[in-house]
C-alpha cells in the first residue's frame, strides 16, 4: 500500500479508526443509563447533551492519542518489527509519519483531550479533573511500562468499563447505582476481547520482545477460552437489569453473544498468523452491536 509520509491518509491509518467503537461503546452505555435512569425518577430534564458530547469527544480523542504513543513507543522499543509484525501495520515502522511529527501529535492530542475534558468539572465536580488526570498518566504508562507486565487486561476493565461508563453517568445524575458499576464491568470484559485476540495473535513476537501480556503468561490454549469467557460473563451479569425489570437490556445482548460465539471458533480454526487480523475486526464489530443492543434495551424500556 503507497502511502506517502504524513499525508492526511497517514494520519488516518495511525490514528486506527477501527478502534474507536472501544472509546463510543462505554460512554454509550453510560449515556443510556442515565437517560433510562432520568426518566424512570421523573427527573429526564436533568440529561443534558453538552456534557454528553465532552464525554464523547474526549473518549475518542484519548484513544487516539493511545494510539499514536503506542505507535511511537512500540517503535521506539523495537517491538514494531516491518518482518515479524502481523497485526495491521504501524505508521512510525512504516515511515508513513516521521518520529519527530509524532512527538508532536502526541503532544498535540494531549493537549486538546485536556481541553475537551476539562469542563466536565462544571458538570461532574472537581473529581473529575482527576479521573481526567488518571486517564493520561495510564494513557502513557500503558504502552511504556503496564503492557509489558501483563497488566493490560486489567487497564481495560478500569479505563475502558468502571471509568468511562461510570463518570459518563456520573456528570449527567451525581450519583452512581449497583447497576451502573455492574454495566461498567461488562462493558470492560466485552471490550477486553480485543486485547484478547490482539495479544493472542501476537504472541510469539511478545514473547521473544520481552512483552509479558497475559496471554503470554497463561498460554494460547487458555486465552482462547478465556476470550469466550469474557463475553458470556458479561451477558450473564446482563441479568441484573432482569431482576430489575428491565428484561430487554438483559435480553437483546444475548444476541452479540452469537457473534462473539463464531469469532471465537474463527479464532479456535485459524490459530496463529496473520489471518487472526479477520478475528480482530470482527471482535471489533462485536463490541459495538454489543453497546448498540444493551444501550436500545435500557432506551427502549425506559418510561
């Protein structure tokens, strides 16, 4: 593929689109919540868009900016090898964007992530300035340091499910429901499958790279179910909207089990190699008719 260096189409490709249903997903979710949640106490004037866009706003520009330092980084380390790689290609190892430019788009996408971030204070508390704080700090410590130790799968739970649908909720109704946390943790087990299948792609190169993720740890064999795991636990903790009249969004995600249940026989087929890259995009996939289906369950039920 020609793609010339730091052309708009370079940025693109570095940016990895494909990975921001990840950062909609949670505040999704979490919106839903709250509106569900608003009109159920009579109280639906208490939603209010313009925090709801600032959440959304900075999920995606923070996970683009996750992005570029795990570009960076990775190629920094040695990690993005052009010969051994077999995930999606990199725009650092490529030289479709120079060292120096991404320093500056890191820098760049920080800076703004702040400035969209910042004034959910207003509506969230000053709290918020250091969730905002927490997601930087791991943004950067995630690629550098917390990836290598196997610690990855759980920055995904906290940062991709208990913070973003919980503070997404948070900024619209002040207060936070056993059901809430409960959604939050789903969401992280449900988006936890892409690092998943990510990690069990890449787990030789890992491996010989000193990368001890956890599917390195507990083995090819393990993950595989672990990743079929994650998926039915998160429509099983689905039944505490059940128990709580609200069947349809316990229902409705049953159907994303289904996808999730032929990826991972694709997964189980295919084994190792490049052709793992058809697993990634579908897990991908998976996640948003996950967040689309429990998001119309809670919208539709709602009063």
């Amino acid at each position: 593929m020609e793609i010339r260096k730091d052309s708009f189409k370079a940025w693109l490709l570095a940016a990895r689109p494909k990975t921001l249903s990840g950062a909609a997903v949670p505040v999704m979710i979490g919106l839903a919540l709250a509106w569900a949640d608003a009109r159920e106490s009579y109280e639906a004037g208490t939603f209010q868009w313009l925090p709801a866009v600032l959440c959304l706003l900075f999920a995606f520009i923070m996970q683009i900016d996750a992005n570029f330092v795990n570009d960076f980084v990775d190629y920094a380390k040695g990690t993005d090898d052009r010969e051994t790689r077999l995930g999606p290609e990199r725009a650092c190892a490529q030289g479709w964007v120079s060292i120096e430019r991404m320093k500056h788009a890191i820098a760049i996408t920080t800076i703004v992530a702040c400035l969209v971030g910042l004034p959910l204070a207003w509506y969230g508390g000053m709290e918020m300035i250091l969730v905002g704080v927490a997601c930087v700090i791991f943004c950067f410590l995630y690629t550098t340091h917390l990836s290598y130790m196997g610690l990855g799968d759980l920055l995904v739970l906290v940062f991709f499910g208990l913070v973003p649908v919980c503070c997404t909720y948070y900024v619209q109704l002040h207060t936070l429901t056993p059901q809430v946390v409960v959604a939050s943790l789903a969401c992280g087990l449900v988006i936890d499958a892409l690092l998943l299948v990510n990690n069990f792609r890449d787990r030789d190169t890992d491996r010989q790279a000193g990368k001890m993720t956890l599917v390195v740890r507990i083995g090819a064999r393990a993950t595989l179910w672990l990743y079929l795991a994650v998926g039915v636990v998160a429509c099983l903790m689905g039944l505490v909207f059940a128990f709580n009249g609200r069947w349809l969004a316990f229902v409705l995600p049953l159907v994303y089990l289904t996808f999730h249940l032929f990826t991972f026989l694709k997964m189980k087929s295919i084994w190792q190699g490049r052709e793992l890259n058809r697993c990634l995009g579908e897990t991908a996939r998976n996640i948003f008719v996950y967040g689309l289906l429990l998001s119309a369950g809670l919208l539709i039920q709602a009063p």
